[in-house]
C-alpha cells in the first residue's frame, strides 16, 4: 500500500507546496463545518480531525500498515462542569507510530 494522500486526509480540495498546506473549507462541510468567512479556529480545528478521521483510523490501517496515524473516538462522551455550566467532553485519541529511533516527535517520520 502507499501513505494515504493529501486528498483522503485533507479532502479532495487540499494542495500544498513548499510554503502553504490549503484546505478548502467546503471539504470540511462534509463532517459538518458550515464555510464562513470567520470560522473559529477551533471550529476549523475540529474540522481538520475529523475529516482526518475518515481515513487515518484502526480500521484502514489493518489493511494499509503505511498508515502511521490513528485517530480515535472515545466510547462514551461524558459530562463536565465548568464555570458553573455543563459541558459534553468527547474524547479523541490520537497514536503517532513510527520505528523506535529516536525519543521525540519530528512530523517528518510521519
């Protein structure tokens, strides 16, 4: 298999080159980010996750090993309080996988 494309995590729209990653917010429409001209970064953010999700998870990984990126949802959301109101916490874990070479994170291993 081959690493998964810019198009299967960032939506059909992303293109890069040596300065910019672009990501057309009319891909992230399809895990519910409506496009406007002031998107909260964290709403973006979100956005980015789970589109990445889509492809970068347990399942496509056992039949493409050169997935190195899992994204996963937690079971169960649970509820929180803060600032005197409730809040519904979802989790979301993220496994970085490469050989064990080396003891910090460098994203070009990925």
């Amino acid at each position: 298999m081959a690493e998964p494309t810019l198009a299967q995590v960032f939506g059909a729209n992303a293109t890069q080159d040596a300065s910019f990653l672009t990501i057309s917010k009319s891909d992230l429409a399809l895990v519910g980010l409506t496009p406007l001209a002031d998107n909260t970064a964290e709403s973006l953010k979100v956005a980015i996750l789970l589109l990445a999700a889509i492809e970068l998870n347990e399942t496509k990984q056992e039949t493409n090993p050169d997935i190195q990126v899992v994204i996963s949802a937690g079971t169960t959301p649970s509820i929180i309080s803060r600032n005197d109101a409730n809040y519904r916490q979802v989790t979301y874990t993220v496994e970085l996988q490469t050989l064990d070479t080396a003891t910090t994170i460098d994203p070009d291993n990925y």
